[in-house]
C-alpha cells in the first residue's frame, strides 16, 4: 500500500478544489481540508483497498466534512445576529475590462450554479472542480454511474440555458 504522505501530496489539490468549489471562502476550505486530512490520516489504517480507491475514500470523507461545514453554517445564520460575507475567487493581475468580464461570468456562473439542486451542485463540484470521473463520483455518491452521467448531463443543459437568456 502506498504511504499516507504520498497520496496526500497526490490527492491534496483536487480535494481542495473540489471544498473550495462547494464553499467558495478560501478560510473554510481551508479548514474543512484540515478535517479531511486529519480524519483520514486517524483512519487510514481501516482503508480498505478491495472496497474502492483512495480518491473514492478520500472524497467521501471531503463530501462529508463539506455537507457537514454547509449544516453547522445554515444553524450558525440562523441564529446569527450578523451578516455573513462569502469571499469569491481571489482576482488575478488583469486588465481592468478583462477583470470586469471575468468577475461578470463568474457571477453569472454562480447564478447558473444557484439554480441548480444541491445533488446537481454536488456533482458539479466533483466532476470539474477536483477532476473525477463518472466512475469515480458513483463511488463517492453512491449512485449509478449512468445516473451521474445523467444528472451531470442535464445539470449543464440548464447551466447552458439560463447563461444564455442573460
């Protein structure tokens, strides 16, 4: 089996991006990725090659500790008596009308992304944000991989749409 510190080294970016794409606060997806690795160093001596891959195991630990940030933080806004301000991507050093551009297609891509379900959201997340497969976001979600390939499918035709009667 390979060592824990070699697969983290492999597995850190994409599970990152893939918090990052679901929380969008650089600070939250920091700390949720934090959880991650730390449960799964606590438990990687229960990971079980012959039950799925590393990247399914290591996701759906992420999957979880992601759902679990999005609860703790609708309790925290509902009892909350402040606003809470989401942080967006960080802006890369461009020209003032490219930025304008950018930060208007991110926004309408956020719109896009609101207007779908969580599942959809979710499948969203795994497949282009941290770069999994069908297969392997069966594994995690525990769906058919025909479903996420449906679900996905469709989850871009609205995207496509909505982005397009802007």
């Amino acid at each position: 089996m390979t060592s824990f510190e070699t697969l983290y080294n492999s597995y850190f970016k994409p599970v990152y991006a893939y918090v990052f794409a679901r929380v969008r606060n650089a600070a939250s997806a920091e700390d949720i990725c934090a959880g991650v690795w730390k449960k799964g160093y606590e438990h990687f001596a229960s990971f079980d090659e012959s039950k799925g891959t590393f990247a399914q195991w290591i996701f759906t630990i992420a999957r979880n500790e992601t759902n679990m940030y999005w609860r703790l933080s609708w309790v925290k806004n509902v009892f909350s008596l402040t606003p809470q301000e989401d942080d967006l991507l960080p802006a890369a050093d461009t020209a003032p009308l490219d930025k304008l551009e950018a930060d208007l297609f991110r926004k309408q891509l956020l719109q896009a992304l609101g207007k779908l379900s969580a599942k959809e959201r979710d499948l969203i997340s795994l497949k282009f944000y941290s770069g999994l497969n069908n297969r392997q976001i069966a594994a995690v979600t525990r769906l058919s991989e025909s479903n996420v390939g449906t679900v996905l499918h469709r989850a871009i035709q609205k995207m496509r749409r909505y982005m397009e009667n802007i």
